[in-house]
C-alpha cells in the first residue's frame, strides 16, 4: 500500500496528515476552514485517495499559514508515498468541465517544481477561504520536497 503519515509542528501550525493513494476516496478531518474542507473532500474523492487531516492552525490571524503549512505537508506525504515512484506514469492530463468551467491539469513527476495558473475568479472569497489562496496552495504542494502539482484525476493517470 502506497501511504505516508506526516506530521509538521511550527509557531503557527500542528498538522498530522494521513494519506493512502490506493484509497477508496474517503476524506475524514478538518482544516478548520469550511469551504477548504469540501475541496479536500472533492480533491480526495476524485482521485480515489484517502485522505485523513487534523490541524490546529492560528485561524484567528488569517487562513494563509494553515493552508501553506497543509500544502506543504500534502506535497511531502505524496513524495513519501510514491516512493521510488515504480508502476506509474511521469505524465498526467485530466480535463474536467465543471459548472461554467472547463479547467485543464497537466502534471510532470520530473522533480522540478513550476506552477502555471490561468484564472480569473469573480469572488475574493468563499465563507473563509480568500480564492487567491488556491494558487500559493498549489504552488506549495508543487515545490514540496520539490513535488509537482498533483492533483486528483491527473494524478491518478
């Protein structure tokens, strides 16, 4: 099985992270930020990982060091988990139109970290969650332990 548990303890942050890549989809935790938790929800189901969070964060500052320190320990626990990274494909592509979207993810499990983002948002933000935090988020996920974007169905592949 294809897991790692990660644990990252700063003067901001304590975050324990399970994940199992072989998974079934199951989300289990809470960032403590509403509409964060569901796109954990969505980026562990659509990916079939299984993923388990449990973070104290300092909230009551603002959202930006919970949600950097939670992409960094994501990245690390995919690096760990992935391992020699044996069986699977260096390239991932999904396509997925969504409400009045359609959003291209394409993925190099190179080791060499870059984040390309092209969105415009019409909203700041959803409840508790400022959107231009989507893209510091992907961008940590990227260069920890210098791992590329992965997310959910262009991972999979």
């Amino acid at each position: 099985m294809r897991s790692a548990t990660i644990e990252r303890k700063t003067g901001e942050t304590q975050i324990l992270l399970s994940l199992n890549v072989d998974g079934t989809g199951i989300f289990s935790g809470s960032s403590g930020i509403g509409f964060f938790d569901h796109m954990l929800q969505l980026f562990s189901r659509h990916g079939s990982f299984d993923l388990a969070v449990s973070v104290d964060g300092d909230l009551a500052v603002d959202t930006h060091h919970t949600l950097e320190d939670l992409a960094i320990v994501l990245g690390d626990a995919l690096t760990e988990a992935l391992g020699n990274r044996a069986g699977i494909r260096r390239y991932g592509m999904f396509y997925c139109p969504m409400d009045e979207a359609l959003t291209r993810v394409v993925i190099d499990l190179s080791g060499r970290p870059y984040l390309v983002c092209d969105v415009t948002v019409r909203a700041e933000r959803i409840g508790d969650f400022e959107n231009g935090n989507a893209v510091r988020f992907s961008l940590c996920v990227c260069r920890s332990r210098r791992h590329e974007p992965a997310y959910s169905q262009s991972l999979r592949q």
